[in-house]
C-alpha cells in the first residue's frame, strides 16, 4: 500500500505510458500503406532499371549499419539505466570515471571503420553509376529552364536532314559527348509548359519516350538556374546546371510511364516543373520520333548557356 493509503502501485502509471507509446508506434507502422513485399525497400520505389538494384542495395545496407548502430546504443543506453540506477538503500555517489583510455579509443575507432565502409561502397557503386564507357544506344537532352523541360532526340529520324555535332542549338554541350551523337543526326524534339499534360494518364508536364532494354544517355543542360532531373523509379537523379553539362545512363527494363520531377529548388514555381517518362519497346521508340517529325518538331531547342572558360579549361586539363 503507497503512503497515501492507495494500493495504486506508483509503477503503474508508467506501465501505462510504455503501453500508450508501444500503441501508438504500432499505428504509426501499420499507417503507412506499406505490404509485406513494400518493406524491404524501406520507403524507395520498385527500381526499373539495370542500375536500380545497386542503388536500392546501397539504400539497404546503409538502413542496416543505421540499425545495428542504434541497436547497439539502445542496448547500451538500457543496460545503463538498468544496472547503473540509483539504489534504494545506498545513497551514496556512485564512482566517478574520468578516464578509460580503451572506451576513448573504441569511440574513436568504431565511427572510422563505419566510416570508411559506407565511403567504399558509395565511392565504389557510385563509380559504376557514372561511369560512361558504354556507348549508349540512345542519347537524349534534357534541357531544363524556368518552369519546364525539353527533351532533344539526338537521332537519325527518316526525313529529317541535319548534323547534331554541328548545330547551333547544341554549342553549349562539349565536344566530348558530340563525339558520342550519330552521324548525320538531324532528331525531333518534344518541349513543355507548366500547362502540358500526358494525354494517357492525365499528369502534368511533358513526356520523355524512350526505348526498353536499351542503353540511354542523358545529356542534361540548363538555359537558365540550377535544376535537377529526377526520375522518381530510376532511383537516379542528377543536378542540371548553366554552363556545366551532366550526364548519366540507364537501361530502363520496364515499360509504363513514370513520374519526373525537378528536385532542386530553382525559383517560384519550381513545384511545377513536373515532366513523365514513358518507357516502350524500341518499335513504339522509333514511331514516336517519327510521329514527332510529321508534327514539324524537327531539328534541336536551344540547349543551354554556353560552356564557361573555366569549366572548358577544367575539362581540358582532365583529358
């Protein structure tokens, strides 16, 4: 019985608040739509391209060396609170430790191993990731401005004349990918608005074709600020930037058509420049240039701001 005449244990209320938290970390678990097959991928979409799994995998272990550590801390943490608690009946300090060389070490040691294991694997997937050995199949520019994107098909189209390498509206990309375009490349381009549509699925923004189980090269160039190419099922995005031109590849390996956004903060209505990727077999790829060519959008948007001195000399100085 308490003090207060109450056989009310003064353990219980906290028994009861350790039951409410345990409630409410269940709700939070089970409110998130996720099925048994969503989990594994901790909140990232199905990857559908050949690049994605390294990715996702990179995703995972990094998701499992945070849980190891947290439960590691947990542990230490409770066995603290369990076995370190002030007694009942002593109360007296307890020993105070100024020093322990071994745990400083340790504390030291533990975070460079975890360190450098999450540094060799980034820096080794990310070294695949960009790596552009491979000539790609198909070569696309992405040209990025305020509040939209274009899309050049650097391709040969039948009945389209013209020299992708040697087109004004392309000067701002460096000769190091031209040497990669086809010859003869006349291409089709497809450009957006904000007010752009898909026709099928009804979302915002203009929409990227291209092929499944090829190769593609995405050339990124800005006329304007600093914008990001985002393809949300890629699992890939990369920064488009005036005066500086990225690029990455994929081989997509699903078809449908996916969201894409811009993922960089680059003026009032950036939460608009939203575009689709619709991804085909490499039959559809090749009529859809052609439906573009019969609708006049032949030849190449401008694709930018022109090269930097700086940037040149940086690229110079590299090779």
């Amino acid at each position: 019985m308490s003090p207060n005449g109450s056989d009310r244990s003064p353990r219980r209320p906290m028994r009861r608040k350790l039951l409410q938290a345990m409630t409410a970390g269940l709700v939070l678990a089970t409110a998130t739509g996720c099925t048994s097959k969503d989990f594994p991928r901790l909140g990232f979409p199905t990857p559908t391209t050949e690049e994605g799994p390294r990715i996702l995998s990179l995703w995972q272990g990094s998701w499992a060396a945070a849980l190891a550590v947290g439960v590691l801390v947990w542990a230490l943490i409770m066995w603290s609170v369990m076995f370190h608690r002030r007694s009942r009946t002593k109360v007296e300090i307890p020993p105070q430790t100024r020093y322990n060389m071994p745990i400083e070490a340790l504390y030291t040691v533990v975070p460079l191993i975890i360190v450098s294991v999450l540094f060799y694997f980034t820096a080794r997937d990310e070294t695949k990731l960009l790596s552009l050995d491979k000539k790609p199949d198909v070569t696309v520019n992405v040209v990025g401005f305020q509040w939209s994107w274009g899309f050049n098909y650097i391709e040969n189209v039948d009945g389209v004349s013209g020299d992708a390498t040697t087109d004004k509206n392309l000067a701002a990309i460096p000769d190091r990918f031209k040497k990669e375009f086809p010859a003869n490349a006349g291409g089709v381009y497809d450009v957006g608005t904000p007010a752009t549509k898909n026709p099928q699925t009804g979302n915002p923004g203009p929409t990227l074709w291209l092929p499944k189980g090829e190769t593609v090269r995405f050339v990124l160039t800005s006329r304007d600020v600093i914008h990001d190419f985002w393809v949300v099922p890629f699992l890939m995005k990369m920064d488009v930037v005036p005066g500086h031109t990225n690029a990455f590849q994929v081989t997509p390996t699903k078809e449908g058509t996916y969201l894409g956004k811009c993922a960089e903060l680059c003026g009032v209505d950036h939460s608009r420049m939203l575009f689709n990727v619709k991804v085909v077999s490499p039959e559809r790829y090749q009529q859809h240039l052609k439906d573009l060519a019969k609708k006049g959008q032949t030849g190449y948007i401008p694709a930018g701001i022109a090269q930097t001195s700086h940037e040149k000399n940086r690229e110079t100085n590299n090779l």
